[in-house]
C-alpha cells in the first residue's frame, strides 16, 4: 500500500482497514505492505489504477500498474495469476 486514504503516506491502521474490507486480515498467507513517506510521488501516483503480481520468491510476474503499464490485467496478470497457483 503505497498511499492511504487521504493520499498521503499510509499508516498501519489503513493497512488493516484496507486488508480488513477485502477479507484479506483472515488469510494466513497475504501480506500488506505500508509504504513511508519517501515512496510518494508523481512515479508512483502514476503507477495508480493497478496491480502487480509478485510470487513467493518476490519476483516480479506481471506488472499492471498505472495506465501506461506494460501489462494488461485482464489479459496478462490476471492469468498469471492461475499459473502461480497452479505450481
């Protein structure tokens, strides 16, 4: 989570209520990740609407962030998404 709810730098207490909405607090294995002050910015603002897809070794599979992103979600990442679960 690079920003919060007032666009600045998020804080723990987003981060929960983000995981929280998403049912993602009940799930042993997703992990949120808050951001500090010094990742905001015009690059990563640009980066919103998106996603990016990172497997268990945090690598990068597919890259859906930002309107200019090299990958489409709905016909990259997505998919990705069921070949990562698959292994």
């Amino acid at each position: 989570m690079l920003y919060g709810f007032d666009r600045q730098a998020p804080t723990v207490a987003d981060a929960n209520e983000w995981a929280e909405h998403f049912g993602i607090d009940q799930r042993d294995n997703h992990v949120v990740l808050v951001g500090d002050p010094r990742l905001i910015g015009p690059e990563s603002f640009g980066m919103i609407p998106g996603l990016q897809l990172v497997d268990r070794e945090f690598v990068l599979r597919a890259d859906a962030a930002g309107r200019q992103a090299p990958d489409d979600m709905w016909t990259e990442l997505w998919p990705a998404v069921g070949e990562l679960l698959e292994r």
